[in-house]
C-alpha cells in the first residue's frame, strides 16, 4: 500500500523485506488487531504464528508481511492492459467486435482490421475481438472487403489505478479489507 494506505501492488517475500530492511515500507501487524506498521527491526522480532509463512533464515524463521505500507510513495500508480488475447478481452468486454454477440470462453481470437500480410501491424488499434469462425471467413481481407462492420474503432485502453490489477488470487485473507474499497484509516 502507499502511505495512505491504497493498494497499489502485490511484491514477492523478498522484495517486501527488501523494502523494509531499507525504511522504504513498513510490515502490517494485522494480528494485533490494530493494523499497526512496524519497522523492520522491530518486524524481526515478531513472534512466528501457526498460521504465517514463514522465511527460512541463518538466524530463524521470519515471519513474511502480507500487507506493507510504503513510508514515502503516497501515488496510485496508473497502468495500462498489456497487448495480448486477454487484454483484448478485457477492453472488448468478450464481445465480438463484428456480431456483438456475448463469447464464450475459447469462442474468441485477436483479428487484424488490416491484415498483417497487407502491412497490418500487432496493435491495439489494428486488433479487435472476434469470434473465430468469422475470423476465419474474414481471413486476409479487409472487414469492408469480407463485407462486416466493427462496432467501434479500435483503440488503445485508457491507463487506470493499479489498483484495479490486483487480485487476491492467493486468497491472503489480510488483503480483503484493503481490496474490497472499504480501506483502513492509517
């Protein structure tokens, strides 16, 4: 989190100890109950609990910090989707940009507007979702040549909170709070 305590990233065990063991980022004590930040000296000597995750060091088990709190990044970062099928997906809402028919998961592929054998380039405003078998009747034309229509033209997405990235995929249990917009007072 930021120092205004806004998530903006997910970091790995040894980068969140990185950032403490340099005053960059505190750990959350959210088993005390008071969502304290404690600095990183005091962090090591906090007792290992049955349910962390512990790091292995040469002086003993480490508790790892789910949630940090950066000391002097106060930002939300801004991020854009990366270029892929999923990204398309996501920016196209799975519609397909020809039918405006809802796809199915596996129904869709990228198409090129302008076909990369006539100097079609890989991009966000070359590429639309498609369901695949008008893709496939599209092939190397044109959508005016094949005789199709795009909803919109495409475009590329607009850069939005980092936030709006994270996913508490791993199910940690202390982000909820952080990720579900009902924040915390720091």
């Amino acid at each position: 989190m930021n120092r205004n305590w806004q998530a903006i990233d997910v970091k790995t065990p040894a980068e969140a100890f990185g950032l403490m063991a340099t005053g960059a980022a505190m750990g959350l004590d959210i088993s005390s109950g008071d969502l304290r930040p404690v600095p990183w000296l005091e962090w090591l000597q906090l007792p290992v609990r049955e349910a962390d995750s512990p790091v292995r060091t040469v002086r003993g088990p480490v508790r790892a910090p789910t949630v940090l709190v950066l000391t002097r990044f106060g930002r939300v970062p801004m991020r854009r989707l990366r270029f892929s099928l999923r990204g398309l997906w996501m920016r196209d809402r799975g519609v397909c940009q020809y039918t405006g028919r809802q796809l199915a998961a596996g129904e869709g592929n990228i198409d090129h507007v302008m076909p990369r054998s006539r100097g079609g380039r890989t991009s966000w405003e070359n590429c639309v979702l498609a369901h695949k078998v008008v893709n496939h009747k599209k092939g190397n034309r044109t959508p005016e040549e094949a005789g199709l229509r795009l909803m919109r033209a495409p475009e590329a997405p607009r850069a939005v909170p980092a936030t709006a990235f994270i996913k508490n995929t791993l199910q940690v249990k202390d982000w909820e709070v952080f990720l579900n917009g009902s924040g915390a007072a720091g």
